[in-house]
C-alpha cells in the first residue's frame, strides 16, 4: 500500500498551512492511503487535534478518519474532505494558499509502519 502524507501548520514549510494562532507550526499530517484511508496523526501539537464524534470532540494522538468527519487543529474546525480536497490540490504546481488567516511549535521525528502508515514511535 502507498500513501502520501501532507504536513499541517502554521509554519510556511507545510503542505497545508493554516494560519491560526492555536495551530502550532507543525501541528498535525494528513495521510492519504493508496487504499482511500485517511489518517490523522497529532504532532505533539500545544492545543491538540480532535475528531467530532457522536458524543462530542475527541482527541486524538493519531487515527483514522471517515471522510465525511469533522476535524479540529486548536479552534480551528473544518470537514475532512475539504482538508484532503486542499491536499490533493497541492499536487499541482503552484503553491497552495493559506487555509485561514490567523507558538510552540514539535519538531520531532514520526517513524510509521511502510506497510500501512501506521505510528510506530515518536
């Protein structure tokens, strides 16, 4: 299985940038597997990545998200399709714009299972 995986932040070096105060710089990674799975993976963000679910807001450290969820990276909120519908644009060969107008910041190192995509360490 193949997959491709687009950083979300604030900082100008992510593949999907959205400019928030409580974003962090490197927030979050969108992964979009071969198969159509969509994970969702928190980079140790200050303000946290959450999933809404039946009973409310949950957060998460990394899972799988359906497509037609609704995520949130700090205060920000947004529907999943239209953050895989901005990565997905990025493919072509302009940069991509801003999500929204708006610091700690994780700079580690994710390692993932090269089967599934899966976070195997921090």
């Amino acid at each position: 299985m193949r997959y491709r995986t687009f950083l979300i932040g604030r900082d100008d070096d992510c593949d999907l940038q959205i400019l928030r105060q409580s974003v962090s710089r490197a927030h979050a990674e969108l992964i979009l597997a071969s198969s159509g799975r969509i994970m969702l993976v928190d980079r140790c963000s200050s303000q946290g990545t959450f999933i809404k679910r039946r009973s409310g807001w949950q957060k998460i450290d990394n899972a799988v998200v359906d497509s037609g969820a609704r995520v949130r990276f700090g205060d920000f909120e947004i529907a999943i399709d239209k953050l895989v519908s901005a990565a997905r644009a990025d493919d072509k060969p302009q940069p991509p714009a801003p999500i929204e107008d708006g610091p700690p910041s994780y700079e580690g190192v994710i390692r993932r299972n090269p089967e599934d995509g899966s976070v195997i360490g921090r």
